[in-house]
C-alpha cells in the first residue's frame, strides 16, 4: 500500500504527517501537524524529489514526532 499519511498518538496530542506535492512550483513536501489549544499548527518541510521525500516519510518516527511538538511548544511559550 503507498500510504501518504501517518498519525503518530503521542501522550497528550497527536502528529500527522502528509506527503504533499505542489503542482505550480512542481515542488514535493512533507507536512507535520499537530492540535494545541484548538489551534492547528504546520510545518512544511521541501524536499529535492520525490524519492527523497517518501524515504523521509518511511523513516520518520515518534521520536520525530516528539520533536515536532515539542518546536512548536517551544515557539508558544
């Protein structure tokens, strides 16, 4: 199955993470969200091509996703 997205189910909030292509710039991405506070918050990470982007994908992990939440954490304080 080619999966292009993943929900990562950390203690207290969740992760999702997107593969994305954006047809004008011709560009492939990878999008990280979470929900704080009712508030969505998104990161979109570019990549070279499309074989880069879906091996970051495949190698993404919840420790990456502690990551992520804890970034955006960091900005709100």
């Amino acid at each position: 199955m080619n999966k292009f997205a993943r929900l990562f189910e950390l203690e207290d909030h969740q992760v999702l993470l997107m593969k994305d292509y954006d047809d004008e710039e011709e560009k492939f991405y990878v999008s990280q969200t979470t929900w704080i506070d009712s508030i969505s918050y998104s990161m979109r990470l570019g990549m070279k091509n499309e074989e880069s982007r879906d091996k970051y994908f495949d190698k993404y992990n919840e420790e990456e996703a502690k990551r992520y939440l804890t970034s955006v954490t960091n900005l709100l304080a």
